[in-house]
C-alpha cells in the first residue's frame, strides 16, 4: 500500500508547477487515492490540494502529513488525471488551474452541500402507538393529535416543517416522539432538478430516411469497433441531425456505454432540453452557466454516481464524470464558444478528441457549416465524412436574395430596412407569418463622434469606443461595463455636432416598432438576457406565435427550429467581414447560413434577405447559394497561401499590466528569448507590438504571435514531428526561463490555437 501521495497546489503560477510530497497519515491509508481532495501544511498554512500521484518513496527525506481528507470520495480518476495533464501541457496552463476548470464550482471549497430536508414517518408499530395514546395522550395533547394523524397514514413520509405548521406546535413536540421510539426523523437528500424529466412528454423514435440511416449504421459501426473514431457530421440545416445524435446515443446507450452532447450555450433552450428529456427522461442531466451552483453540484453527483447515463450541456459538459464513455457528441462544432476565453484557454472540440482517444470513445462532430480546420481534417482522411445533403422533409433550402446596400444609398433610401426587406415584413405580417431579422451587434449605435473635429468618445479604462443604449440612455463599454452619460457637446471642441453612427439590436428594434406599429416585437441579446431564464421566456412566447418579429444577435442564428417563420432579414452582413482576423470570412459565411436556416422549416417555402456592403465577397456568394464546398475552395487557398490555420499554427501571447513602460520592458525581454531559441526553427516570431485592443479595464496590452509551419528536424522533436509540437516546447520552454527571471507585476497569458486576436 502506497504511503506517499504526491499533492498539486495553488501558488503563484509563475513560480511553480509541480506537485509536493506528503506522507499519508496512518487513518487514510487505503482511502487517498489519486484525484483525493486534501488539506495539506504548507509552510505556516493549510491550503487544499489534490492527490495526483501515489508512490512508496517521497523525492525528499522528510515530508510532512496530509492534514484532513476533504472528501470522502476521488474527484478524477486517473483517466481525467491523464486528461487534465494533456490539457496543461497542450494549453501551457498550470495543473491546479486545469482541475478547478474540470471540477465544478461548489465542489472545491466545500462551497455546496448536498441539500437535504427532515421527513417524518411512523416507526412504532399500531400496538405500541395505540398503548402510548391511551396512557399518555391527554397529557401530551400536540403529540397525540400527530401520532394519531401518522396512524391512519402508516406508509407515507410527512415533511417535519409540513406538520409543525399543520398541528401550529414546535419541533420539540416531534422530537419529544422521537426520543420515545414513535415515530423515526429522516433527513433525506433532494435533487435541484431545474428540467424534471415529469414535465416533457415522452417521444418516440422518427422513422430515419435514407441518409440519416446510412449516417445512423455508419455512427454505430464505428461504436462497434471500440476504437477510437472521430467523425464529422455535415448535414445541411433542417437535414436531422438531431434526431441522428437521438438515435446514436440509444444505440450507445444498448451497448452499456455513456454519451455526452455539447451544445453552444444559446443553443440550451427548453426545445433543445426537451428532445432529449423526452427522448431519455431521468437518464439525462443537464450542465450550462444558467444552473445555480446548487443545481451544479446536484447534477455532477448524478453523474458521478452513474444515476444518469447522458449528459447534454455547454462546453464545460466534456468533463462530465463517465465513467464508462462511448460517445461524444458535439453539435455546432464550428462555434467559437467552444473555446474557453478564461484563465485555461482550452478548447472543447479538441479535448473531447482527446478524452474520445483515452476511453476508447467516438466523438461525433456536427454543423451544416464545420470549420475550416475539421473539414480539412475530414479532406485529408484524420476524420471520417458522412453527410446529410437534403431536408428531412424534402423541402429547399431557402432562396437568399442579396441587396447591395449601396445602391439603395444612391436611390435615396437612407433607412435600415431596403425597400425589398420592408416589403417582405409587411406581408409576412398581414399573412400572420413570423419574421427573424439578425444583426451581430447590439446597443443602439456602434459610437459616437463629433463631425466637426472627429472625436469619437471612448473608454476611459479600454481602448475602444462606447456603444450607445438608447433604454438607458447611457454610453457602455462592452469590456469593462463603464458607463458615463452622452454629452451635448463634443469634450474635444465643444462643437454641438455630435452624432451616433452605426447601429445595434437596439436601433434596429425601436425603428422596427415605429415602422410596424401593429406588430408584437421581441429582441434577444446580452442586454434582454442577463437574468435566468429570459432566453426561454424569449423563446418561448415566439413559439407559441405571441411575437411577430424577431430582433437578435447571433443567439437567434442556429438551433432553433420554427416551422412558422417565412422570412430572415439580415440587416448588415458586414459586421464580422471586415475585423483584422483572418478567420472574419468563415464567420460570415457560417452566420449567414446558420440564419438563414431558420426559415421554411415548415410546411411553406421561406426567404431570406440580406442587406450587404459588400455583395461581392466569397462569403455572401456562397451564403447566397447554401455552397459550403464553394466557400471551403476559397477560404481554404487564401488560408494555405497567407500560411495560417490548418496550415500553421498559432501562440497568441498578451502582456498587460496598469503601467505601459512595464509591459513593454518585459515584452521585448519574452520577445528575446523566443527569438534566439528560434534560430534554427521554421516558426515565426510576430512582434512585440501593441495588441489590437490595446488597453482593457485601465491595463494597457502588448502582443506577441508565434506561427508554426511545416515539418522541422531539430533538438525538440522526431524527423517527422509536427511543427506545432515545437513551437509548444519552445513556448513552455521560453516561458519557464521568462518567468524564473521576472520581477514586475506584468501579467502573461498564452492562448494556444486562438480564435481571436484581439
């Protein structure tokens, strides 16, 4: 039995990433195991740690004890061990910080208990109750009333506070019961069920057509060969991929095994929940950010004590506890809110490649618009394709029409909506039809500016401009949620010619309902968003058709499946074409197709309309067209020839701190060590310059790209080793030698394989 346990801590990331070595107290022989819970001295305090290793020998000669075992179970194995350790390895992210990414909030910190309530019940039997009442009854009135409402209730459970109010007495009357041997106190744990599998109706299978039966026999092969297998799903919208995923996870399901479905968090609607609910009812947990941390921690226990054997829940859900794992399933694989923004910068769709490749497990990948990436994968054989080229009911995909916004300009027409777009709604509207009308921004307008001297009025703390909301009046930073109030005359000059130019969801909103005044208007962004369950109520109230119009950002673009709306609106297409990223072309293809997917799903034809700047783009012509092989063709030459990704890869390194002369001290210094660890590597070192963003929350930020490509052969790898393997172990290298020898407050994070370079 192994006597040593080897505990990884919190400290300072830039100081250290090992773990320490500690003796394992004679009590916990046997019960610390690896993903243990501990509280360890550490110099003159206890903090809390986790067991990653276990051994018979420490590294030194002596080690102090393990002070107390904070849980009474592991909260990892060493599978999800070997995962989080890919994780920090691959992501450059300390360990203890990757285990707090995996283990829920609430669990760490003992934050969250399990709830539990005090129920009643008859423990006596009816002699015995009965011999107490006669010969002490009219002495204890209270407890007799109540012992004789549990005799005529023999079999059922009271809640403690039910019957104190029920029989206006205390406590100490039930206790004083109790202490006789009457009746039994229970405390019972309860489950915080947000989605209760009771309220959703139970569905059955959909008889599948041809190709989602090929889709279906091809997913369960690759079950059947129990290794691993990634395959991606590329079904046009309205195709059935959702009833694929519904009908591969019951295959998993009949072979014993698990299954997880990634959803994007806006995606977690009530449709959304309710098709696997009422597909699976109590074998299904959810996980998203909405859950409270009581909620969280309910559904983790589920999971980890195998009471469910499905988990469907936002990009978190690929930790869930399975033990037994056989598919992974992650639907709108092309979403950028796969990708975690925060502290450990991993993303979702590759890390459950990674957990499919530990377990023996499918992953699933699904979009009617995959990243370029996965479809190059897919091109090259990593991946297997299948398809679903047509509608489940046959119908078309909807006729995009295209207007050139310019030309509108010149015939006069200085409005949001085009002629054609304004026509549309109004006889949707008279035809009791419903309309989506998409626009990626919100706020009322994108900044304000001075037109005599050309102020625009921007952050105080960040380097950007505010956005004006109308509801409140207010200029807002989007960063860091300052606000300050419009002026009436420009701070620079003075000039009353002061105006705001460009427009969000909230514009769009209010011109929308002076222009409509008898339409029912509903908008759904981050503004009408921020308290729990407004996206269902939302959602809601335009499925039961009590809202005419639409208004929404990108929440509004994918998953949701409305059979009564005949129109989608997009009122700018250029919002993302023009941002310096080279990833701003995919984008707008795949919000253009996802948005024009919620139309026609029913039992008419819809259209979409798109208002443009630029109609002559690859983008929209593809959008245009529904041709994801047309736009692929283009993004995928202008991807190899500019050398970015899947032909490269990237470390996109931020510097900040509150004084800029800091920042960029030790920017050049990490620039210099890169540069001659470089020497000899075909990667290439982009800056120190400052970052697109240059100041966020009063920090000001520099930036440093590293770009691999191509095959190298040098002290860090094999003859054929992947480039991108190099550059990580030149990053983690380089980084370790930056951190050993700093001494300001800069801050650094490292995002590997960014999806954003601001």
């Amino acid at each position: 039995m192994k006597q040593y346990a080897s505990v990884t801590v919190e400290l300072p990331a830039r100081k250290v990433n090992r773990p320490f070595d500690y003796k394992i107290p004679v009590r916990y022989l046997g019960k610390i195991k690896v993903g243990s819970h501990v509280l360890i001295p550490f110099g003159p305090r206890k903090i809390e740690g986790f067991v990653v290793g276990l051994k018979d020998t420490p590294e030194i000669a002596q080690t102090k004890e393990i002070y107390r075992l904070l849980h009474d179970y592991p909260l990892f194995d060493e599978t999800m061990l070997e995962l989080m350790q890919w994780i920090s390895s691959y992501y450059q992210a300390v360990l203890i910080n990757v285990i707090k990414t995996v283990i829920p909030t609430g669990i760490v910190g003992n934050r969250v208990q399990v709830k539990t309530q005090q129920f009643v019940s008859l423990l006596a039997s009816e002699e015995e109750c009965q011999s107490w009442l006669t010969e002490y009854g009219k002495r204890a009135p209270k407890q007799a009333e109540i012992l004789s409402f549990l005799l005529k209730n023999p079999t059922k459970s009271f809640l403690t506070a039910e019957l104190v109010r029920k029989f206006t007495t205390g406590y100490s009357t039930l206790k004083g019961l109790a202490d006789k041997r009457l009746i039994l106190n229970q405390e019972i744990a309860l489950q915080r069920d947000p989605y209760d599998a009771s309220n959703y109706v139970s569905s059955q299978p959909l008889k599948p057509n041809y190709h989602q039966f090929q889709a279906i026999t091809q997913i369960c092969e690759a079950m059947d060969k129990d290794e691993v297998c990634t395959i991606l799903l590329k079904g046009v919208t309205g195709s059935g991929k959702t009833e694929v995923y519904l009908q591969v996870i019951q295959e998993a399901l009949s072979r014993g095994k698990d299954a997880i479905v990634l959803v994007p968090e806006i995606a977690l609607t009530p449709q959304t929940v309710e098709r696997f609910k009422s597909r699976f009812g109590n074998s299904v947990a959810v996980w998203h950010s909405q859950l409270s941390l009581g909620e969280r921690f309910d559904e983790w226990q589920k999971i980890y004590q195998g009471d469910v054997k499905i988990v469907v829940g936002a990009r978190s859900a690929v930790f869930a506890p399975f033990q037994n794992l056989g598919l992974i399933i992650i639907d709108e694989e092309h979403e950028t809110s796969y990708k975690q923004t925060d502290q450990v910068k991993y993303h979702a769709r590759d890390v459950a490649i990674k957990r499919a490749e530990l377990q023996n497990a499918v992953t699933l990948l699904g979009s009617a618009t995959p990243a370029v990436e996965s479809s190059y994968h897919a091109l090259i054989g990593d991946y297997k394709l299948i398809t679903l080229p047509e509608r489940v009911n046959l119908s078309p995909l909807p006729p995009v029409q295209i207007i050139d916004m310019r030309k509108e300009l010149k015939q006069g027409n200085r409005t949001i909506f085009s002629n054609q777009l304004d026509q549309a709604i109004k006889e949707r509207l008279r035809e009791k039809k419903q309309v989506i009308l998409f626009l990626n921004r919100r706020g009322y307008s994108n900044f304000v500016l001075c037109r005599e001297c050309g102020y625009v009025i921007r952050c105080q703390q960040c380097d950007v401009s505010l956005t004006y909301h109308a509801d409140t009046n207010l200029l807002q930073c989007h960063y860091c949620d300052y606000t300050e109030k419009p002026p009436q005359n420009c701070p620079n000059c003075g000039s009353n010619l002061i105006k705001h130019f460009g427009i969000g969801t909230q514009q769009v909103e209010e011109y929308t309902r002076e222009r409509y005044p008898e339409a029912r208007i509903a908008r759904m962004d981050v503004d009408t968003t921020r308290r729990k369950g407004a996206h269902d109520r939302i959602l809601k109230a335009f499925r039961e058709k009590k809202v005419d119009i639409l208004i929404g950002t990108q929440m509004i673009s994918k998953g949701h499946d409305f059979p009564n709306v005949t129109l989608v609106g997009v009122i700018i297409a250029d919002t993302a074409l023009h941002f310096p990223d080279f990833r701003s072309g995919e984008r707008t293809f795949q919000l253009l197709t996802q948005v024009a997917g919620r139309t026609g799903r029913g039992s008419e034809q819809g259209e979409v309309i798109v208002q443009t700047y630029s109609p002559d783009h690859y983008s929209i012509k593809a959008a245009k067209t529904h041709d994801y092989e047309l736009f692929f063709h283009e993004e995928i030459g202008y991807r190899k020839e500019i050398k970015q990704p899947p032909f490269s890869q990237l470390i996109n390194i931020i510097l900040q701190d509150e004084s800029e002369s800091a920042v960029i001290e030790e920017a050049h210094r990490l620039a210099n060590y890169f540069a001659m660890k470089i020497e000899e590597c075909p990667i290439e070192l982009l800056g120190p310059a400052p970052a697109p963003l240059s100041r966020v929350r009063g920090r000001f930020r520099w930036q440093i790209i590293l770009k691999s490509r191509g095959l190298t052969n040098n002290i860090y790898s094999e003859n054929d080793a992947d480039n991108g393997d190099v550059l990580r172990m030149i990053c983690q290298d380089v980084m370790k030698k930056f951190y050993d020898g700093q001494k300001s407050s800069v801050t650094v994070t490292v995002d590997v394989d960014p999806i954003g370079m601001l």
